[in-house]
C-alpha cells in the first residue's frame, strides 16, 4: 500500500473558467481547430495548477479541463465501447438531474491507444516539485452498471465471467502502465455504481436489470482486484464514490453499510474517497470494515453549495469517524468535485478556492 501525498486532497474536477467554456463552444461550431482548443486547455491547466498549488494542495489535476463528462470521455475511448451522450431530464418538482448515460459494449473491449498519457505528460510539466499529479478515471464497473447484461454485446461475450472482466481489467492495465511509463504514480478512480447500491431505489433498479443489488458490490470487489492486479509497482490506487454531482444535484442517497465490507474489506486498494457532507450519506459505522494499511478521505466538506463549514464543525466530525477507524488511517477533502460535468456545481469560483484552504488548514490542525 502507498501513502497519499498528503492528509489533505480533492476529488479533481474544478469549474472551468469562462474563457474555456467559450473556447469548446467556438471548437463545437467549427470556428477553432481542435489544435486551437488545446492551446485554450493548456493555458487554463497551468492557470488551476497554480491555483491549487497556492492554496497548499499536494495532489494537483489538471482539473478535468479537456473533458465534457468525467467517465464518457475516457470510456469511449476504449475499443469495443460506445457511449451515448446523456441528457438533462425536468424532475416532477421542477429541478434538473442528468438522465444516466447508456453505454454499450458493443465488441471486444481493448486498450485500443493511450488515452490518458499525453495529457498527463502536460500537468506534470506544469507541476511545482514537491507536489503529486494525479490523474482522475472513471471506475471500470461503469461499464456495467448502468445497462447490465442488456448494455453488453451477447455476440461479444455470450458469458460475462470471466471474459468480459478480464478484457476490461486488461484495458485498464494498459492505461495505468502507460501512464506509469509517462511518471504518474497516483490514480484515482471515480464510481457512482457502488454508491449507487446503497439507495434502494437504484438497488431495485438493478434487480429489473437481472442482478443481485447484494452480490453485485462482492462481485464489483472482484472486477477491481483484476484490475489492481495489473496496477505498476508504486503506483497509488485510490476510488472516489460519488452519489451524482451534476450542476449541484445528487442521483442517489443511503448509508455505506451495504457496500462497506466489500469496498474496505475486499477491494485491494490504497484509499477511498468517501461522501460524508450531509445526511445522505449515513454515519460513520461503515469505516469499522477499514483494514490496515489502507486510507479513508472523509469527504465532509461540500462542493455543491458555497456556504462554508465551520472547522469545529469538521474537527468534531473527523473525531467521530475516528471512533470506527484509527485517526492515522483518515484523511480530509471535499465530498466530489466542483465541475463533474463541464457545466460546473452552483458554486462561485471564489468559494471553490476557499473550500479548498479551509480543507488544507483543518486537516493541518488534526494531523500536523
């Protein structure tokens, strides 16, 4: 197991600037060139890592800044998946939640180019000694999750086991050596699936897809291991589990005593990234399950709203995770990203930047 870089981090996704926005809207409309568009990206990528850095962070992204969705833009990229663009769907109560993307596998999934490695060469030239770039990816089980064995080509893959979760382990493996190879030596993994099992309305959906909502987070364990199994020698390997972030919304709610015991237990993973901002997301009990040698980054600090927390507020709550995991094994951060999406929380840029330096502070005052 590797140590994070510090008791400090964040998920990785930060609103983009409006120059940025207004520059993949010229990209959409053919008036600037792809080439054009990265100039814009890189630029506003040196701008964030500065920003991040000078508020104390140890852990720099490069925002998620080239990308539209935080798991559509990498998934698709590997052979065998298509995915299709998502849309916003007017709930009954007149608020806005993004209708979960279909992504279909519909051959044989592969490592078909690098798709993270030309990026990343850009935010580590850009990042100040002493810090750590970290690369964000979406969690392989999104490829299962939302459609199930119906989102799943039966020509491909007449039986899932063991083929399908192979292919996909052995996809990822691919990536993280390539990243490995370009220096990286921390990723972090974004999952909504097993967030997603802990509400029981997204556990019924599962069962009208044909599974066990109780086998699946054993079963997602598993497809984990293989892909840790690839993972480069010194090579951080964290997962972020998120219940929805999209334009300050949240898809899903419940306690992690569902999914704890396979997630902490089970998975052979350094650190996990967990919600814990507000009531959705249950008591701290689920952390019991948190083995040796391993990190939980209590979430408690919002980004989907501005209001700031206080730091008694989060030094009594760290104290009370602390009852079920040794304190040494935790770690602070906002609960998700500020900009899963490139439409952005509903949150000003300013408060973006002090929600992050009262997380550095308050994790320095607990930890040292």
């Amino acid at each position: 197991m590797h140590a994070l870089p510090a008791r400090y981090d964040h998920v990785g996704s930060f609103l983009r600037p409006a120059y940025l926005l207004q520059a993949r809207e010229q990209k959409a409309q053919g008036t600037i060139s792809a080439e054009q568009l990265r100039e814009v990206e890189d630029r506003a990528i040196a701008e964030v890592v500065k920003a991040q850095q000078d508020v104390g962070l140890k852990s720099i992204t490069d925002g998620e800044f080239r990308r539209t969705y935080f798991h559509i833009d990498f998934l698709q990229q590997l052979g065998g998946v298509q995915t299709d663009v998502p849309v916003t769907v007017r709930k009954p109560d007149g608020t806005e939640e993004l209708a979960p993307p279909v992504m279909r596998v519909t051959d044989k999934v592969r490592h078909a180019k690098d798709i993270q490695r030309a990026d990343f060469a850009y935010l580590k030239s850009q990042v100040a000694a002493g810090c750590t770039p970290k690369v964000t990816i979406p969690s392989p089980t999104m490829l299962h999750f939302r459609g199930g064995r119906a989102g799943i080509s039966q020509a491909a893959y007449p039986e899932l086991e063991p083929d399908f979760y192979d292919d996909v382990a052995r996809a990822y493996g691919d990536e993280l050596r390539s990243l490995a190879a370009a220096g990286c030596t921390y990723v972090q993994m974004d999952d909504t699936n097993l967030a997603y099992l802990c509400d029981e309305k997204m556990r019924e959906a599962a069962r009208q897809r044909g599974d066990d909502p109780n086998e699946l987070p054993h079963r997602y364990a598993r497809f984990i291991n293989k892909v840790v199994a690839h993972k480069p020698p010194g090579m951080l390997l964290a997962m972020h589990l998120c219940r929805g972030n999209f334009k300050s919304t949240h898809a899903a709610a419940g306690n992690y005593e569902p999914v704890a015991e396979a997630l902490l237990r089970e998975m052979d993973l350094d650190a996990y990234f967990l919600e814990y901002d507000d009531d959705r997301s249950g008591d701290f009990r689920p952390l019991r399950y948190l083995p040796k040698g391993k990190t939980v980054v209590l979430g408690l600090v919002t980004t989907k709203f501005g209001e700031m927390e206080s730091k008694d507020d989060l030094k009594r709550r760290i104290d009370e995770a602390a009852r079920y995991a040794p304190l040494e094994q935790l770690a602070l951060s906002p609960q998700c990203g500020f900009s899963s999406t490139v439409h952005g929380n509903n949150i000003a840029m300013q408060a973006q930047w002090d929600k992050l330096r009262l997380v550095v502070e308050t994790a320095r005052e607990v930890w040292g």
